[in-house]
C-alpha cells in the first residue's frame, strides 16, 4: 500500500492485528522478561487495563473455546500480601541462539557461477562478496537468523553512506517494522517505520515511514497518536527527518538508482499453521515457539515450585511466646520468613507450652527434576531441536558419526532453514552489489552473475576416522591422491586441491634416496605427471608395465628381484 493518507487511520493497520500480538507474545518468550511475560498474559492488572495492550491480550483469547479464559502460569495474579516470586528458564533464548549458531557459525561459501561472466569479472565479483561477508556482515546475518528463529521473519533492508563505509552493508529490520506487500508469495513492496522522539509533553506520537518500490524510496512524517496515524507533516518539522528534506523532491521521493527493492524479506520455515485464514500472512515465517508456548509456560510454573519447595524447606524451630523477649506489654508481634527461629502461636495445650518443635517440609528434588527435564525435552523436540545439541548427553568425546547421530534432529531443522536463508542471502547479496556500483564505485563486480552458496558442514568429520579410511582405500589402491585430499579437506575447490598434491609430489620426490626406481617423477605408481600426461616419446606413463617382467622372468626374473629390492 501507499504511505496512508492523513487522518484518523489506524497505526499499525489493522490487517496485521494477529500477526503482530503472536510477534508481541513470541518477543516476551525471546526477552525472558518476566513484567512482559505477566503482560501478555493479562497477570498485571495494569496491563489490563491498557486499551492499547488490552487490545493484545484479547486477539490471544480468540484461541479459546466458549467464554472461558486460558488458565496460565504467567496469566495469574499474586497472592495478596505475598512477594511475586516467579521464575523464568530462558530456554525460549536458548532456542533462537542455537538456531543462528548452527546456521552461521561459519560463513558460507559464495560463489560466482563462471557461466554467467568471464573467469576474472568472477574472480573480483567474488573477493567482493567475500568483503560484504567480513565480520561486521556475518554477525549482522546471525543476528538476523537468531531474531528470525524467534520472532518468525526479519527483513533485510541495504543501506549505504560512503562517508561511514566504503561499500554497503546490511540493516536487519524486525516484521513489527515492516509492513508488506506481496504479489505471488513474493516481496513486492514494504513500508518501513519507526518512532521518532516526541517534540513536546503528551500523549502526541511522530512516525517516520518509508514506502520501498523498486527504483525508489517515498518518505512521509506524521503526528499523531499511540493508535492513530494523524497528520502528515513535511520532513523538516521533525529534527530527526531534516537530512531527508535535503535529498527528496517535492513529494518526498527519493530515487535508488536499481531496478530492485533494497529490501528483502528472510523468513525462518514454513508455513505458519496458526495464521491459517488470516489474509496476506502466508509468506511470512513460523517461529520455533509456535505451539510450545504452554509447554515453556509450564516449565516455568515447575521451575518456581521447585525453588519454592527449597524456600519452604529452610529448617526453622517453632518455640512458645513465653520463651522469648518482648519489647513491653501491648507491644505488636511480627516474624520474618527468613528467622531461623519463628514465633509460635500461644499454645492451648499445658503440656506443651514450654515445648521445642522442628520444622522441616521436604524438598521434592527428583520429582521437580524429572518434571523439569521431560518438559525440557519437549520444549527442543517440539521447536525440531536434539537435546544432545543443548547438552543433554553430557560432554564424553564421540566421533563425528555418533555425534551427527545424536544431533539429527538439530542437523534437519538446519537443513530446512537453509532452504530459506541461501535465496535470500543471495538476493540481499545482489541489491548490494548493484548498490555498490551504482553508489559506491566499486569495480569489476558484475551485479547480473549468477551467484551460489554452501554452507560448511555443521559436525566436522574425525579426523582420526577420515586417516583411517583413507590408509585402507590407499592399502586397496582405489583411491588416487587427488581424492585423498579432497576427502580430507572438502570445502578446498579443485585448484586448492591440485597445489596440495603437487606439494605432496614434490616432498615424495625429494625424499627419495636412491634415485626413482618407478621413473615417476615424484608421482605415485601408475599416475600421470601434473604438467604431463605422457612421457616424452609420447608413450603414456605406465603403457609397457608388465611387458619388461614377463621378458624378465624368461630370463631369471631379475627385473622382478630389483623391484623386491
């Protein structure tokens, strides 16, 4: 859509209503803030009575069925008198994080297909991707996988300033930012906003957005309230939107220079099973907390009545009044929870009145533990995670295959996502570079080359095991040394791989004492040299053995002797 016309429009548009009260509930999960938690769920009375917030907490009760409420953990009030005490496994955090270190622990290879360019237009496209992926590139794109896990998707949006860096880089938006537009399942439009810091006292809210179609960027500032969209203004009204009056027309337009949005749109899996229905909501991603918001809800509920079993569990000794001090007569009695030694009530029985009693409740340890873990477990489970990649298992060195086995279930989840992460990593990764030409100078980078990306192995084989199976397919003779070192290095490309085995050659050969019985040339048996396919008489290395043996052996077979030797 268009930036909105002034007025009482309603901010953020009302279509996004669902989707963005699931992105308000996953972020409380992702935070682990307990006030936002209580929130969300309507446990503070505060919160409930917020017409903005309370706006929230009802779209989440359209998963109800009948009249009644969803009982929570997080949705209870305290009890009156008594100290909020609630606890929160952040395992919600953990979930996200592991999801963007498996995805982009290491950067992936990209690569230029040299079919769609000459061989040195790839070569320099390529050192110039390889700079957009430096450090700064590759942490913005493992936040953006880590927000994306959690809040279902992130956008991408390419922004440059020569007087900062030299080439573009990457800003990751999060979906609440973003309102979009699509046409076929795919990213046709996007308007951006933001809030923009209030010029005066009350309740007046200033909104910067952006409307993004390829070619070019329209920019409108509007005053209005915490729901509405208000009044447009013009860009120098604001402090924070001058600069924009200095490099827009009339309209507030702005041209990109390319024929391409400088946003792209990164969705974690799909398709999202709880927005089924929902109008223009079928692009966007699923977060891995989709559904095991209870399970995580429970967690915590078992969590606190643990630690609460532990509070209670503190030794303490009830005594009667007459064995304390008092302050005076008419003097009031209060307690502390923490005493060891507790004020008892006045005893009826004589026969107890100057009696001791210990108190001690029981600490359920096991039973919470074993609540906690299975509960644990289909928390991972659910959002398509091993709980070996978590640590469950314990930390005893394995191999590469157990661990691989162990972890599959992580490994699949990684592999669905990269599903979604390598095409628009590669789009994002052409608006740079047409960006980069356009606006920044950059030479020798062909922005229309085809581009591919592989992501390194998640578990690194043992290197042990790799040795061993290499010594025994060199044993058979199946194996030549080209593929020894490609099974031993497999991201190397083949001309990586044939330096390595012209070193191998060279170091063979200059360890050679006596001479080279084989006439190899530093070569295995039966391999051709690297500059020559065959000996200088033409004849192929290798043709006439066997030929020279048999007329040996005819003869004594010393040939034969000499080779023992």
């Amino acid at each position: 859509m268009p930036l909105p016309p002034s007025g009482n429009t309603p901010w953020p548009p009302p279509q996004l209503e669902i989707p963005l009260a699931d992105m308000d509930m996953w972020q409380a999960w992702y935070a682990g803030d307990t006030a936002h938690l209580a929130a969300v769920y309507g446990g503070v009375a505060a919160y409930t009575r917020n017409p903005v917030a309370r706006e929230y907490f009802d779209v989440d009760r359209r998963r109800l069925a009948g009249d009644g409420e969803l009982r929570t953990f997080w949705g209870q009030d305290p009890a009156p008198g008594q100290t909020a005490a609630k606890l929160h496994v952040p395992i919600a955090a953990d979930i996200a994080e592991m999801s963007a270190n498996l995805l982009w622990a290491d950067v992936p290879q990209v690569t230029v297909d040299v079919d769609s360019t000459d061989k040195a237009t790839a070569r320099s496209t390529t050192a110039q991707i390889g700079r957009y992926l430096d450090d700064r590139g590759h942490a913005k794109m493992r936040e953006a996988a880590e927000m994306t896990a959690g809040l279902s998707n992130v956008f991408l949006r390419c922004v440059w300033d020569t007087t900062l860096r030299p080439r573009p880089w990457t800003d990751v938006l999060p979906a609440s930012a973003v309102v979009p537009e699509w046409r076929w399942g795919v990213l046709a439009a996007a308007t951006v906003w933001r809030e923009l810091a209030p010029l005066k006292e009350g309740g007046e809210v200033w909104r910067l957005l952006e409307y993004h179609t390829p070619g070019v960027i329209e920019y409108g500032v509007y005053q209005g309230g915490q729901d509405k969209i208000g009044m447009r203004r013009e860009l120098a009204d604001h402090p924070d939107t001058e600069e924009l009056a200095k490099r827009t027309d009339s309209q507030g337009r702005q041209a990109t220079g390319i024929t391409r949005l400088l946003i792209t749109h990164l969705p974690n899996v799909l398709p999202n099973r709880i927005w089924d229905g929902v109008p223009n909501t079928a692009p966007l991603g699923r977060s891995d907390f989709a559904g095991v918001e209870p399970v995580m809800d429970a967690l915590d509920e078992a969590w606190t009545s643990w630690m609460r079993d532990i509070r209670l569990g503190k030794s303490r000794v009830v005594l009667p009044q007459s064995m304390l001090d008092t302050d005076g007569p008419g003097t009031g009695g209060s307690f502390d929870l923490d005493k060891e030694l507790l004020v008892a009530f006045n005893m009826l029985d004589e026969g107890s009145k100057d009696s001791i009693t210990e108190l001690q409740f029981k600490i359920r340890v096991e039973e919470h533990e074993a609540t906690c873990k299975a509960l644990r477990r289909q928390i991972l489970s659910s959002a398509g995670y091993s709980a070996q990649s978590f640590g469950e298992e314990g930390s005893v060195a394995v191999t590469a295959t157990e661990v691989a086995a162990r972890k599959e279930e992580s490994l699949t989840t990684r592999g669905t996502k990269i599903l979604y992460q390598r095409p628009a990593l590669l789009d994002h990764l052409t608006t740079m570079m047409m960006v980069d030409v356009r606006h920044c100078g950059a030479k020798g980078v062909d922005p229309a080359a085809e581009l591919t990306a592989t992501w390194p192995q998640a578990v690194q084989p043992d290197q042990e095991a790799t040795a061993r199976a290499l010594s025994l397919l060199d044993s058979a003779g199946a194996i030549s040394t080209f593929m020894k070192v490609k099974m031993r290095e497999p991201s190397w490309d083949d001309t990586e791989i044939a330096v390595e085995v012209r070193r191998i050659r060279e170091d063979k050969q200059a360890a050679m004492a006596a001479g080279d019985p084989y006439n190899t040339g530093g070569a295995e048996p039966g391999l051709p040299n690297d500059e020559d396919d065959a000996d200088s008489d033409g004849t192929e290395a290798g043709a006439d053995e066997g030929l020279g043996e048999a007329e040996d052996e005819e003869e004594g077979g010393g040939s034969r002797g000499l080779a023992a030797a």
